[in-house]
C-alpha cells in the first residue's frame, strides 16, 4: 500500500508539471510561424544598424525604436533609458542610442530573468566578399545570410517570440521574463556600465537570473557557456627623430625607432606560445582533471578547425589542449603597428614615431591592473637594455576581465535540461575565447547569477562576411528558450 501511496504522490507530481507546461502546444505554434519569425528577422537585418559608423546612427536609433515598438505590441511593461552621450574625434557630441528594457510578469512567488542582447552590428559591404546582400536576409540551403543574423539580432528576436509564443496560447510565463536591449555592444556598450551601476537597485532589484545569448556553439552539438576570456589592451609607442627620415641619408645614422619596437615586442611571447612577461601567467589557475574531462567531451573537431581557418599546423596537436588554450589560458596577440609604412611599394621611409597595438587575453585569477604593470615594467626593462635615445610609452587602454559560472549552477542544470529536452542531446559545456565585457559588469555591480545560453551554429561568421544563422537553429533556439524558461522556474533556491 505504501509504495503505491508513494507512487500516486510521485505520478501526481510529475502530472502537475507536465500538464502545467504546455509543451507540445508551445512547440506546435512555434513551427506553424515560423514563416512569420524569418520575416521579422528579414525586417531587422534591412536596417543598417551599425554602432561603428556615425552616418548609421539615424539607422541605429530607427533600430531601437522597433526593439521599444515591438515589445509594447507584446503587452510589455516598456522603458526607454538615456544612457548620455558620445563625443566624437572631431569633438562634436551626437546621443548614445537608447537602451530599451521591458517586463511581463511581476509575480514575487516567481523567479525573474533578466535577457540581455543587442541589436546594432558591425560594419558589412558586399564588396567585403559578401555572396549576398548582407541587409536583405537571404535562405541558402536552410541558412540564413545577413549581417546580424546570429550576432545578434536572430537570438534576442528568439527570445521575444518565446516570451510572444506564452502570450499568443495566453499561458501563464513560468518566470518573469525582463529584456535589456542596447545598441552600443560592439564598440564596447558605451554608457552601459554607468546604467547597469545606477539601475542595480532598481530595474535589477527583483532579477534574480541574467541570461546572454550573445555566443555561438562549438560544434554542431548545443551548448552552454561558462567562461569568457577578458582582455587587456595596450599601445607601447617609440618616439625618435623629429620627423621621419629616409634610409638612404639617414640610414645608419640613427637606431630606428621601428627596430627598437620590433625588439621590444619579439619578448612578448615565443615561438610555441609561452608568454615571456615575468608573472604574468602566474595568477592563472591550475586547470584541473574534471575541467579536462569537460574539455574531452566537446565535439570539437582539430581537422575541421584547420580547414576552415587555412593552416596546416596548430600550436597544440590534441584537442584539449587546444581548447584549453583558447579558453582557460592567456594568450598575447600583436595586432598592428601605427605609423609604419604599409602601403605597397618599396618606400625606403624611417617612420619617426611607431605604435604598436597588442592584447592578453584574461583569464581567472588575473587582475588587469596587475598585468598592466607587470608589462609595462617589463617593456621599459627591456628597453632600457637597448640603451636606445628614443623614447618609450607603454598604455593600457582596455583592462576587461574574465568571466567565469559554476557548470554546476542550478541555472545550468536548467540548461542542460531544456536542451535535453529540445534537442534530445546532452549540451556540451563550452567557454569562450573572446571577451564579453557586460558578463563580468552584470556579475561584479549586480551580484546576480549569470548564464550565456547560445543557439548561434559554430560557423555563423559573426563579425565576418557571409554571416548567418540557419534557420533550424534560429526555430529550434526559439524553443529551447521557451523550455528554459520553464526550467528555470523549477528552480529551488536562488
Ligand atoms: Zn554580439
């Protein structure tokens, strides 16, 4: 008798839970408009909402008004926020666009999420290689090919028809659903920071969970992120002569400015990727076996990787190695030098004044400010052994720093179980190797538990040519965010 009591509690419970999720009508109603999502998604991509170029800006302002338009359609409890000014390099001062946030639901027996993405985009021209119009939303073969598509239009338009489909079958959201829209994310989500501090105690007060879906897979497998990389940026300038020279007069008469800039970053990292800077890597954690576990499981492919980036060899020959190293390790990149000569011809020019431009990539525990005065000790250091007369100037100009969850988190276990149930797979636990700066704002001003929760494919091209999202993952993203909202409110303890 007892285990059939048991039994009746248990199924009782389940029936609850199943019955209360309308699953398969919410699945049904995504795929009967899915039509109708791809048309948005097309009316989104026309507008060139790109954040770099000043002469977008109208178009980018147009952009966050259809953001603010739609999400008052849905019934939205809607906030356009001024986030100040941008001065710009001829001094004159144009608005920043305007952040648009929104709430459905205001349940205090229920758990609040806060979805974060953005809408302006970087820069696209077909005459960059592009095979289609990068602002007409074009279907290849199930692909869906425009700038903006997955990067990341295609995601926060996902996450507004989820909330959208709840509505349309009038049933109840399981959490209460808060956006955070912005239009500045890839010049660096200007004004973003200052609002995030003024709103913690505000439009923050009731989230309890932020989710960014701002990120791609790793391969074809779903994933979840628990890790971003952080950056920081420098310029070491040398600074000679009053002004440039020529080589066959002045050749031999100087130490070029150019030679002692070239000296000073070659001990920066060597041949096979060891950082060179006394201390840097010293703050880095030690990567563990279960965290090389997680690594083996990812179905990253080291061949597939080396085609589609054109190389024959690697830096590491086995792939968690390799993964490690984009993800948990830092890493320096030299990225360019100012005021070299770099046009094509033979000029035999002794450039006066030179700037380099390179970054390390940050990963737990190091801390910016830190790695900042670790390099430039070490560049002057090495500068001064050249004995040169010029002068050296070494600037941190971005200390962004990483980002990093607990793969175990009751908010990834609700990930894991929504892609389960979406995609009938395990998600592969994945970290990226770029920086998402806001990550790491979010969790520092707001305490609040974060997680990037991506339905971008592995080979979208964000911020390249031919960027797309197909429109398998676009659907099916719409319906693992529908599922993860339920999950999400199954959550016992914040
Ligand atoms: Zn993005």
């Amino acid at each position: 008798m007892r285990c059939v009591c048991v039994c009746v509690v248990v199924l009782v419970a389940l029936g609850v839970r199943v019955n209360s999720f309308k699953f398969k009508e919410l699945m049904d109603y995504v795929d009967k408009h899915q039509e109708e999502y791809v048309q948005t998604l097309r009316d989104w991509v026309s507008i060139e909402s790109d954040s770099s170029d000043v002469t977008k800006r109208a178009e980018l302002q147009r952009m966050m008004g259809v953001v603010e338009e739609k999400l008052r359609m849905m019934k939205g409890n809607v906030d356009v926020m001024d986030v100040g000014t941008q001065r710009l390099a001829d001094g004159s001062i144009i608005p920043l666009p305007k952040v648009v946030t929104a709430e459905f639901g205001d349940d205090v027996n229920k758990h609040t999420v806060c979805v974060y993405g953005h809408v302006d985009i970087q820069p696209a021209r077909r005459e960059d290689g592009w095979a289609t119009d990068p602002y007409n939303l074009t279907e290849i073969k199930g692909n869906l090919y425009g700038r903006g598509a997955s990067d990341n239009k295609g995601p926060v338009l996902a996450w507004i028809h989820a909330v959208e489909a709840y509505k349309a079958l009038d049933i109840e959201l399981p959490v209460n659903v808060k956006f955070l829209i912005e239009g500045m994310e890839e010049t660096g989500s200007n004004g973003l920071d200052a609002l995030v501090e003024a709103q913690k105690d505000k439009f923050f007060s009731d989230v309890d969970y932020i989710i960014i879906s701002d990120c791609i897979w790793k391969s074809t497998r779903p994933a979840l992120t628990y890790g971003t990389r952080g950056n920081c940026y420098f310029s070491a300038q040398v600074e000679g002569p009053k002004q440039d020279l020529h080589s066959g007069v002045d050749g031999g008469a100087v130490i070029e400015p150019m030679t002692d800039l070239i000296g000073i970053l070659d001990t920066l990292i060597s041949a096979s990727g060891q950082i060179l800077i006394p201390g840097v890597a010293d703050a880095v954690t030690n990567f563990t076996e279960e965290e090389r576990k997680l690594y083996e499981q990812v179905g990253f492919n080291l061949e597939t990787y080396k085609s589609t980036i054109g190389v024959d060899r690697l830096m590491y020959d086995n792939k968690v190695d390799l993964l490690a190293h984009l993800w948990r390790f830092p890493t320096v990149s030299i990225h360019g030098i100012e005021g070299a000569f770099s046009s094509p011809g033979t000029k035999t020019v002794i450039p006066a004044k030179v700037t380099a431009k390179f970054s390390i990539r940050q990963v737990p525990n190091m801390e910016p400010a830190v790695v900042e005065k670790q390099v430039t000790d070490h560049l002057h250091a090495v500068f001064e052994r050249r004995k040169s007369p010029n002068k050296l100037k070494v600037n941190m100009i971005i200390g962004a720093k990483p980002w990093i969850a607990d793969p175990k988190h009751a908010l990834y276990e609700a990930g894991k179980r929504a892609v389960k149930r979406v995609f009938h797979v395990e998600p592969e636990m994945i970290r990226e190797g770029g920086t998402i700066p806001i990550a790491r704002t979010f969790q520092d001003v707001t305490e609040k538990y974060i997680i990037m929760l991506p339905i971008g494919g592995f080979d979208d091209g964000l911020h390249s040519q031919n960027e797309k999202i197909s429109r398998y993952n676009y659907i099916e993203g719409t319906k693992l965010f529908i599922t993860y909202l339920q999950e999400v409110s199954l959550i016992k303890e914040n």
